[in-house]
C-alpha cells in the first residue's frame, strides 16, 4: 500500500463518508500485549509494480479514501445487497 492506517482513522473516515457522528469503545482487554506483535505492518507493492508493471487502482491515502467511498456506495444500494453474501468466504 505504501503507507500505513490505524484502524482509528479508518473508522473516523468512514463515518465521514457517511456522515455518522459515532462514538468508539474500545476494550482493552482486546488490545495486543505489549511486545507480543510489531507496532505497525506496512505492505510494499514495489515487487508486483516492477515484475508485473501493475499498479493499484486506488493508490495512497486518497485511493484508499476513494476506494472506502465507492465501497459505501455499492452496500448503500439496495440491489446489491443481494449480491453479497456474508455466510461465506468470498475474495
């Protein structure tokens, strides 16, 4: 992805896109030990950019954006909700 995202600001930029006032309640005995993980995970697409010439369609913090709001366009239409199906492993 080439930058990196808490989930905090994830969730404050969905409710952006959606225009929802939310309040988060996180409970702490969910939280990683300390020293049990590394502190952030950011992925390169270097590789794939230079072997397959590929690049993302939604790239950086403003793809990501973009790509979250298209996203809640398509669960914001009701036809598609047909089309998903939860029960299941989908990729």
């Amino acid at each position: 992805s080439g930058f990196d995202i808490s989930i905090g600001e994830v969730v404050q930029m969905i409710t952006d896109a959606m225009g929802q006032d939310i309040e988060v309640i996180a409970d702490q005995e969910r939280f990683r030990p300390e020293g049990s993980e590394v502190d952030r995970l950011l992925a390169s697409t270097e590789k794939a950019r230079r072997l397959l010439e590929w690049k993302p369609k939604y790239g950086g913090l403003d793809g990501f954006g973009s790509g979250l709001k298209t996203t809640i366009e398509w669960f914001s239409t009701a036809d598609n909700l047909n089309l998903y199906k939860p029960d299941i492993y989908n990729l």
